[in-house]
C-alpha cells in the first residue's frame, strides 16, 4: 500500500516537474541559432540530423530549439 501511495507521489513530481521545464523553456528560431553559434542552414540541418541538437518545437514550417542546447552547441562548436 505504502509503495503505491509512494509510486503516485513520485510520478506526480515527475509530472509537475516536467510542467514547470516547459513553462520555462526559452524557445530560440534556426535564424537566431544560425546567427549566434556562426553557422550555415546546412551546417544547422547536418548538427541536427547527426543529434548535435534536437528540435523542441516546429510550428508553420520554422523550428525552434532549446536555448540551452543553442548554448551548449556554441560552446561546443566553437570552443
């Protein structure tokens, strides 16, 4: 019973958690990951299909990413 009440616990945290990462998220378009990390379209669509960076959003045919992954990206890419 105990282990049940704990389960139910836990996955609401994980719940809400998750929540609260999404509301926060800062969303960032391919022209400003472009223009900030110093890279071309094709070099963007390379990086992503090689897993370098993920989409987090797509909407009307312009995607979006994480802001800490354009920042993890630069710092990765550029050194």
């Amino acid at each position: 019973m105990e282990l049940l009440a704990t389960k139910r616990k836990l996955a609401s945290y994980l719940e809400l958690r998750d929540q609260m990462e999404e509301d926060n998220m800062l969303l960032r378009d391919a022209d400003y990951v472009k223009s900030y990390v110093g890279i071309s379209t094709e070099t963007l669509y390379r990086l992503q299909r090689d897993g370098y960076i993920c989409v987090a959003k797509r909407t009307r045919n312009k995607r979006y990413y994480r802001d800490v992954d354009v920042e993890r990206l630069r710092n990765s890419y550029r050194g």
